[in-house]
C-alpha cells in the first residue's frame, strides 16, 4: 500500500504529460529542445561531411590521398608497409626534357607514370582533335598523350612519333583533365604524360639528372591515417609528404575559410537553439505555477511536486531529443539530396559524433537553461493562487544564471575547441545583451513620445511597447540577436563568396608567356593588339639572390615547399614564395625593373622613382620587408650570375598574392639592370575562339615557354563552387534556427496579451483597432531589433574579416536596410500569426481564459 501511495507521482507526471500534450501546451518548449536537437544534429552531421566531402574532393587535384615526393627513388620497406596496409600505389617520375620532331625541338615537361594512375579524379584524353572526350588511366608503353599546344608548336598531329631522350614514342591523345595539373612546379613547357616504364629507354635517369620521384597513395580513411603516422617521422629535408591542403595554398586557403565559415554557422545555431530552449523553459515555468500552487494547495509536499516535475521534464527531454534526432536526420537527407548534383557525401560517412554531440547538446540545453525555471516552478507556494504569480518581468543577473552561462560556454567550446574564442564570444555576448538592453529601454522610451503624436493604432502600440518594456526588452534582446546572428551568417557568405570569385575578375589571365627575348615583344605585342588581347605589358626577368643586408651577410633559411620545388605560379606569378626566414632568402629570386608602380600595388612607405633617375633603387613587398626586419634605407646586396650589386630601399609595397596579376618580391628601377642581359614574362588573357591563332603564334617561338591556367582555374572554380553550395544550405538550417527562436520568444508573451486583450475588448475597443495595434507593436518592435541587429552585424563582422578570415574589412549598409525592414516583415507577421486567434476571441471567452 505504502508503494502504491509512494508511487503515485509517476502515474500523476505520465498523466501530466500526456494531458498536456493532448492540449498543446508543451508544444513551444517541444519544439525548442526539438529544435536545439536537430539544429546540432544536422549542422554538425552537415557540415562535418561537407568538410569530408570537399577535402574528399580536393584529393582529386592531387590524384592521391596522400603523396610522398623525393628527389630519388622510395625506401623499398615505404612501400611494403603501404601494401601491408592495402593502400593502392602509383608511382610518377617528372622532370623536363627536350621533345624533337625532325628538325624541331620543344623543351616540355615530363611525366612518366604507372598505369594505375590517377587514385584519385579522373584523368581524360581525345583520341582525336575533335574526338569524345575519354576518361583513362595511365598510357600504354610506347605511347604519349600530350597537351594540344605542344601539337602546333611542334608541328606534329596525334599518331605522328617524336623522340624523347633517345626513345621513340607516338603520340596517341590529346590531354583535357589531368587530375594534379595544379600542384605542380612551374612548367617549362606544354606537359606530357608517358609510362613510367618507357623512361629508362630515353636515358634521361642519369647521375645528376634533376628528377623528381612521387609516390601516390590512397585507401581507407584508417589505412592512410596509419599510414601517416608510420611514414612522418621518417621524412628528411629533401622528402615531403602533403596531402591536397598542404599541397597549395590557393586550395588550402580555400579550404581553410571554408572550414571556418562552416564551424562559424553551426556554432552560431547552436546559441539560437540555446536561446529558444532559455525561452521556452522560462515560460514553462510561469505557465505551471498555478499547477503546481494548486497541487500544494491539495496538500502535495514539495517532494512529491519535485519528483512529479523531475520525471514530466526527463520524460518530455527524452522525447523531445528523440523527435530532434529524427528531424536532423531527415534535415541532413534532405541537404546530402540538395546538393548531391554539386558534391556527392556518399563517401562521407555519417559517424556517430552528431549523434553523441545532439544528444549532449539536447541534455545541458534541457537542464542547464531549465534548471532555474523548474526550481522555482517547484518552490511555487500555495498561497500564489491569493498572492498571484510572478509576471515576466526582466530577469535580473544572479548566481542561478551561472549554470546557464556555463553550459553556453561548454557548448561553445565544444563546437570551437577553442578555450579563448570561446570565453571572448560569451563575454562579448554578454556586454552586447547588456548594451542592447539599455538601448531598448531608451528607444522604447522615446517611442512613448512619438505615439502621442501618432494615430490610435500606433498610439496604443507604443504605449504598450512602453508599458512591458521589461518584457519587450527581453524580446528585443532574443530578437536582435536572432536576426544580427543571421545577418551575420549572411553577410560573411556573400564576403567569403565575392572574395574567392574576385580572384578571377573578367580579365584574370589564363595564358603566361615566360622566356620572351627582346626582339619577340614587338611581334608579340603586335599580335595582341590584332586580337585584341588584353595583358599587362611585358616585365623584363632577371634570377638573383639576396646575399647581404646593411652589409650582413644574410642566413638561408629555406622552407619545405621551396626544399621540394612546389612553388606556385598561381600564387605568385613570378614563379616565387616568399621564406619565412628572417635574415635572408633560401633561393634565387625574380627581380624586375618597372618606370611606373606595378598594377594593383601600393606604397606604404617611401616614393616611387623618376621615369629616367639614374640612381639605383629597390621597392620591396611589405610581407617581405616585415619578415626579413628591412625598413627604408636600408642597403640590400644582390648577386646576378656572379656579379654583385648594392641598392638602397626607396619605397615599401603592398601586394595582393592573390590576383593573377604579374607580382615581384623584388621591383628596381631601371639603372640597376643597364648591363644585364634578360628575357621578359607576360601574362594575357586569350579568349576561347582565339586560342588557335594563339598556337600558331606560340609555335613560331619554340624557346618562349607558356603557362596555361585554364585548367588551373577550372579545378578552383570547381572547389569554390561546391563550397558555396554548402554554405547555403547551412545557411538555410541557421535561419530555421533563428525563426523558432522569434517563434518561441513571441509566444512567450501570449498571457500578458489575453489579459490585455480582455481589458481592451471589454472596454469597447473595436477589432481594427486592436489588430492593428497588435501589428504595429510587433512591427516597431522588429525594427528596432533590426536596427540594432544591423550595427551589431556588422562589428562583428569586420572582426570577423580581420582577425578570423584575414580578408579586407568592408562595410555593407544596403544590410542595414535589409535588417530593419526584415526584421518588421518578419517579427509583425510571427507576432500577428501568434496573435491571430486571440484577436478573433470573443471578450467572454478572453476573460475566461484570463481567470
């Protein structure tokens, strides 16, 4: 019997619950744990094999998941333990040779490859010039597929032999799509692909021959990752082992904002989700205090209650993160099938860490944020129902707001792994409610004033905006960071989308023309000016070498990319890296001499030289001139082939790495290079329809070398692209996110405005005056928060651009307009949809609704 009696809440909390569920009433806070659930879930399952599908992807422009690249062939014990392993194995050899056909000669690059080549991407031919394009593996022994410039330039047609070194091989297929084009060194000529097998036969491998040996690897996540592990400490200076993001920096810049931005979004639903589940559980507590005075009332302990609530909250938290998990999943389906046209995830497994982390985020949301409301739904004294209950009023800070500011910090740091960001975006988020919260008084305040002057409607709406401004206030806060958070997320997706597509304007060049004699130029110019092609000039070429600084012999400092010969054209069109050294350089250099400031660059420091001034002077790049501690006037000493000169620093530039414009570490003016013989570089942007002519035009200078980005660009527009589509549709969950939030905070206030409704309805107010008063509360409401959304939006994101993205701070007032106007669209319709039923409540039935 005792049992029985002991028993009793649970029966008493399953009833609760299922009558409160019948009823509706549990349907906001349902839906805000459903919310933080599924928001967690997808975003996190989303994002994360979004980020596996685009590094995924971005193994492709490698052709490997991981590459080993030496100067001389692998250690025999590296490839058994990638057998051991059940890695799949590729070898490629490249170096650069002469290609001759019959009297004419090519110098080009070389790759000579296994014919299990690419593990990765695809690589693809045309067996004939207009021919179907063939996706294939490595080529048969014997044969050569080549680029379509080396055809012209040679003279030669597919099917025709050309030799290499000492063997002859036939040419069988023009290339279109070589996987790893983009990561190679700066090609002395068109690329040519062999077997591996063939390279023996031209005698090019010979001591001191400058050969370069990589060695593919690809398999299970696992595999490879144990595979890493085993084979780093083993890789001396001369060796290096990258994968697709340490490949290039254009990639992995891409892929790094990438990453950020999509971490940035899912950490940025998780403080919407936190906010809506603050929201709603502080509503749930002031909606059952009369359950609960009534209980007490009827003799309950508090024990009893306690238990009853305990059990009613873990029941509707267990179901409500079971619901969440389902929505997440059906929310990530339906992302993975949105954008499976642009990146596949069905080799993007979903783990088991959304699932763990939705499940932990659903708990400390459910407890931590509720805590403090259930506590004192609990300690609800019978006597409330003589006293009344507390109103809303504007929560003021003490030690119970702890638990929940705790639980955001956790949530943050889960999410970022990232002790400072973390503990700065809680403090931040705190002074900015904080500031927020006496803005809103001050402007409602003076909304009090205006509405005097206004009409009925706007009148009424003011002063009721005036008279709950503790309540509003609160509202504004939930408000303006819900739309600031989506400005936000907006905004950063348009500057990271516009900064990435701005690396290739309408006149980026996609042709770079290296080794041009002084006597080529007229002609060349001549050309461009019959075709009108567009270019920027042609800048002469000279390879020196930093040798001193103030008379100090400068310290090689080389760095791993510049050790294995990766350097970039694509990051700096010169062909060069800066070093990270400080005192000096650990390789030659492109120099140049220019009358006038190279396109796209500034001075910081110093002046730019006369067009004729005889004394000898350098400019040099910003980046540069940090590293290495050079300041103007400084004296720095060079060595061109053996002779030596010494040249003041007269100006310090800044330069964007970025464009794919013609860009040099080091400028002079012209005195420094009278007695200098040279070749010049140029950089053109040839249109499709013109590329034949540009052939034939190539082929009449076999010693001029050409660089073709077209590839290149087509492989990063591809990246970029994909990368955009998943932040959209991430962008589509945070803005899910943010509208339950405005959903949940309006609701929240749904009981003051009955016992309005029924004061104003029994005092004769008509239904137009009311409906309309409901509407401009909601809509002024909603554009102060858009206001103050807007500026927050946009501090943030120049810090955002500074300091996370290192990009270009930009203003964006046009989304200010779009925060305002929004904010009233959407905050006015949420507020008049809620209201809806309410307004058409006869007054019979709002007064007892009220009792």
């Amino acid at each position: 019997m005792m049992t029985v009696k002991n028993n009793i809440w649970i029966k008493q909390s399953f009833r609760l619950l299922d009558h409160e569920l019948r009823r509706g009433e549990l349907t906001i806070i349902f839906l805000a744990i459903v919310l933080a659930v599924a928001t967690v879930f997808s975003l996190t399952g989303f994002s994360g094999q979004i980020k596996h599908a685009i590094v995924a992807n971005s193994t492709n422009t490698i052709a490997a998941d991981r590459v080993f690249r030496a100067n001389a062939p692998a250690d025999e014990n590296i490839i058994k333990q990638a057998e051991s392993l059940n890695l799949q194995i590729a070898n490629k050899v490249y170096t650069d040779s002469m290609v001759f056909h019959g009297d004419n000669m090519l110098l080009s690059e070389i790759d000579a490859v296994s014919e299990n080549y690419p593990l990765r991407g695809e690589l693809s031919i045309k067996r004939s010039i207009d021919g179907k394009e063939e996706i294939v593996g490595g080529p048969n022994r014997g044969e050569l597929w080549v680029e379509r410039s080396l055809l012209s330039r040679l003279g030669v047609s597919i099917g025709d032999t050309v030799e290499i070194g000492v063997a002859p091989l036939k040419i069988a297929g023009v290339l279109v799509n070589v996987p790893d084009r983009s990561y190679r060194f700066l090609v002395a000529g068109p690329s040519i692909i062999m077997h591996v097998d063939d390279l023996p036969a031209t005698e090019l491998v010979k001591p001191g021959s400058r050969l370069w040996h990589a060695y593919l690897f690809a398999g299970e996540q696992d595999d490879i990752e144990d595979f890493e592990q085993w084979i780093k400490p083993q890789v001396n200076d001369t060796q290096r082992w990258y994968d697709a993001k340490r490949a290039q920096n254009r990639l992995s810049s891409t892929l790094d904002s990438a990453e950020r931005f999509l971490s940035l979004a899912s950490m940025l639903g998780i403080v919407l989700a936190a906010v809506a589940v603050a929201v709603a559980s502080r509503r749930y507590g002031q909606r059952h205090q009369s359950v609960v005075a009534v209980f007490r009332a009827l003799g309950a302990t508090m024990s009893h209650v306690r238990k009853l609530y305990c059990l009613h909250w873990t029941l509707l938290s267990v179901i409500s993160i079971a619901a969440g998990l389902l929505l997440g999943y059906g929310l990530l389906l339906l992302g993975a099938n949105a954008i499976a046209s642009y990146l596949s995830l069905d080799d993007s497994p979903l783990t088991f860490i959304p699932f763990v982390t939705a499940i932990v985020t659903g708990l400390i949301c459910a407890v931590a944020f509720a805590i403090h409301p259930i506590k004192e739904l609990i300690q609800t004294s019978p006597l409330s129902v003589i006293r009344g209950f507390k109103s809303n009023a504007l929560p003021t800070f003490g030690g119970h707001q702890l638990i929940p500011l705790l639980a955001l910090f956790v949530l943050l740091l889960m999410f970022s792994g990232d002790f400072v960001m973390s503990i700065s975006l809680l403090v931040g988020g705190l002074l900015v409610s904080a500031i927020l919260l006496i803005i809103g008084r001050v402007v409602m305040n003076a909304g009090r004033s205006v509405g005097t002057k206004a009409g009925q409607s706007w009148h009424l709406a003011l002063a009721n905006l005036k008279r709950r401004a503790n309540e509003n206030s609160v509202q504004l806060v939930s408000f303006t960071i819900a739309i600031k958070l989506l400005l936000l997320i907006t905004v950063m997706k348009t500057s990271i989308i516009d900064e990435w597509q701005a690396q290739f304007p309408d006149d980026t060049p996609n042709q770079y023309l290296v080794n041009i004699t002084q006597e080529q130029i007229s002609p060349l110019k001549a050309f461009t000016e019959e075709y009108d092609i567009p270019h920027r000039g042609f800048y002469p070429v000279y390879r020196g070498r930093l040798t001193a600084i103030n008379g100090e012999k400068t310290v090689s400092i080389d760095r791993d990319d510049e050790k294995q010969g990766e350097q970039s054209n694509t990051e700096k069109t010169d062909g060069e890296q800066e070093s990270e050294g400080r005192r000096g350089m650990g390789r030659e250099l492109g120099l140049t001499w220019q009358d006038n400031v190279p396109y796209q660059n500034e001075i910081l420091e110093g002046s730019w030289w006369q067009q004729g001034d005889t004394t000898p002077q350098v400019s040099i790049e910003s980046g540069v001139a940090e590293r290495l501690a050079i300041k103007l006037g400084d004296e720095l000493s060079f060595d061109l082939g053996g002779r030596t000169f010494s040249v003041p620093v007269t100006s310090i530039r800044e330069v964007d790495w970025k464009t794919r414009q013609l860009n040099f570490i080091m400028v002079f003016n012209q005195a420094v290079f009278e007695d200098f013989p040279t070749t010049s570089i140029s950089a053109w942007n040839v249109a499709p329809e013109k590329k034949d002519a540009f052939y034939d035009l190539i082929a009449q200078y076999p010693t001029i070398s050409m660089i073709d980005f077209d590839v290149i660009m087509k492989q990063l527009n591809e990246m970029i692209e994909q990368v955009t589509i998943a932040i959209e549709l991430i962008l589509v969950l945070v803005v899910l996110a943010g509208s339950l939030v405005l959903i949940a905070q309006v609701q929240a206030s749904m009981e003051e405005r009955e016992r309005e409704l029924a004061i104003l309805r029994t005092l004769g107010a008509r239904g137009s005056l009311l409906r309309n008063s409901v509407l401009f509360e909601f809509v002024a409401l909603g554009a102060i928060a858009g206001f103050m959304a807007s500026v927050g939006m946009e501090i943030g994101v120049f810090i955002l651009q500074t300091q996370t993205f290192e990009m270009d701070p930009t203003f964006h007032f046009s989304y200010w307009l779009v925060g305002i106007l929004s904010g009233a669209a959407f905050v006015g319709t949420i507020g008049m949809l809620s209201c809806w039923r309410l307004l058409h409540l006869t007054s019979v039935t709002l007064i007892r609704r009220t009792m």
